[in-house]
C-alpha cells in the first residue's frame, strides 16, 4: 500500500480506554484504526475485545466504515488474532461489523432506509414485550419506571436533549427486562445497538422531544395498571412516530441533495 502521507494520531476514548486513532491515506481511501494500546491495558480476554469494540461502535467512536483488521487489532490489544477473530465475529452477528474475505473488517454503515426497518422490527417486538411487562410487571418495577420517566421529564425541562435518549434508552431497556421476555430481549438489544446512532437525530426533530416524552408516559401508565393492550398499543404508537420522524429526516436530506 502506498503511503501518501505520514501517519496523523489523535486520542479518542472508546470502551473506557484511552485510544489513538491512527490514519493512513491511500489513494482517496482513508483507513482509521482506532484500537487500545498494549501499554494502557492488562490482559484481555476475548470477552473484553468484545465489549470494547461494541461499545466503541455504538457510541460512535468506531465510525460506520471504519476498518478493523484483525493483525492490527491483536498487536494492539496484545492477544491473539483467534482471540480478535471471535470477537468480530460476534460483531457481525449483532450487525455492528461486516466481515471481509482477506480484507478484515469494517464497521457496517446502515442507511436511514435500514434504520427506519429496524425500528418497525423493534415496534414489533417491544410492543409485545410491553404487554407482558404490563402483565408481569411488581410494585418496584413500577417504581423504577416512572423514575425514569422523571428523569427525563427533568432533562427535557432542563433543555438537555441529548442527554434524554440515554434515558430513553434506560427505559426501553428496563420495560424490556421487566416483560421477562427473553428472545425479544436479546433480538430488541442487538437492534437497538445497530441505530443508536441516529437516536440522536430523531430527539433533536422540532417537537420531538416532547412529543416522545408524552409516548413514554402513557407507555409507562398503562405498564403501571396491568392494561397489557393499552401498554402494547402506546408502545407501537410511540415506535411508529419514532420511525415516521426517520422518514422525515429522510425526505429532508433527499430533497437538499436535489
């Protein structure tokens, strides 16, 4: 490969660790590995690469396209290129890395057309969910939840936009965990994971935030109540707008590119 420039570091955090993201020019295409030191690290096990890696995509630190080779990896973390492999291939089974043959790996690039499909899937499933949290749902859980929602009531007054879909995301997780369904759990999880990103984009729509607040109240009420119809109906409700907003977005980008 031929280097047209020298290589240009930046720290970044990703996973917890502090990281250097090391970039090479060839040609027009710009390869970014951004990977833990050795010297920053004790021993990892397949299990924290993992974890790493996955936290590092979905908060954004790994942009979409990003390479990851597995040589490059594995001198950096200090283990194995089985040990890298492994990881990334359960990466790939999340949907976050897309694998290539005799080229490693790159973060997988999911279009606003894909992301609005996942959130219908994700309407599907947790609305489901939701009415069984409605029917399994205790006193405590009931307590956490509002919890929750008060939080965000508190972020959405403060003006913190950004700071609710953490929030957002703690609530779904928890109504998720609450419902005791455990293949809409872990399907919802690796969903979710894949469309962080654009979270962020559907919060800072005019009016949304509130408007989504309001949806996670009536989600939460009829949770609170034991209504497992209303509960599953709020939630789909609240998933459909969520991916309206997406298509919205969508429409906006499209016609600024005419």
């Amino acid at each position: 490969m031929r280097v047209e420039s020298a290589a240009h570091q930046r720290p970044r955090t990703i996973g917890g660790h502090r990281m250097v993201a090391i970039v090479h020019r060839a040609n027009d295409n710009k390869i970014v590995n951004n990977l833990p030191s050795c010297a920053s690290l004790k021993a990892m096990s397949e299990g924290d690469a993992y974890d790493a890696l996955h936290r590092a995509i979905v908060v954004g630190d790994l942009s979409p396209g990003e390479r990851l080779v597995e040589e490059e990896v594995g001198d950096r973390l200090g283990f194995s290129r089985g040990a890298v492999r492994a990881a990334l291939v359960r990466l790939s089974h999340d949907g976050l890395v897309v694998r290539e043959r005799n080229r490693g790996a790159r973060v997988r690039r999911i279009t606003i057309e894909e992301a609005i499909e996942i959130v219908e899937a994700r309407a599907a499933l947790e609305s489901l969910a939701a009415g069984y949290a409605a029917a399994r749902r205790s006193a405590a859980d009931v307590e956490a939840l509002r919890a929750l929602l008060a939080e965000m009531q508190e972020l959405h007054d403060a003006g913190e936009l950004l700071a609710i879909s953490d929030r957002n995301a703690a609530l779904h997780a928890r109504i998720l965990e609450v419902s005791g369904h455990h293949a809409a759990r872990e399907i919802c999880a690796r969903l979710r994971s894949q469309v962080v990103r654009f979270q962020f984009r559907t919060v800072l729509a005019p009016g949304r935030a509130a408007s989504s607040l309001e949806e996670h109240g009536m989600i939460v009420a009829a949770i609170a109540v034991g209504d497992r119809d209303a509960a599953e109906r709020a939630m789909r409700t609240h998933l459909s707008r969520v991916a309206e907003t997406l298509s919205l977005v969508l429409a906006e980008e499209r016609s600024a590119a005419l």
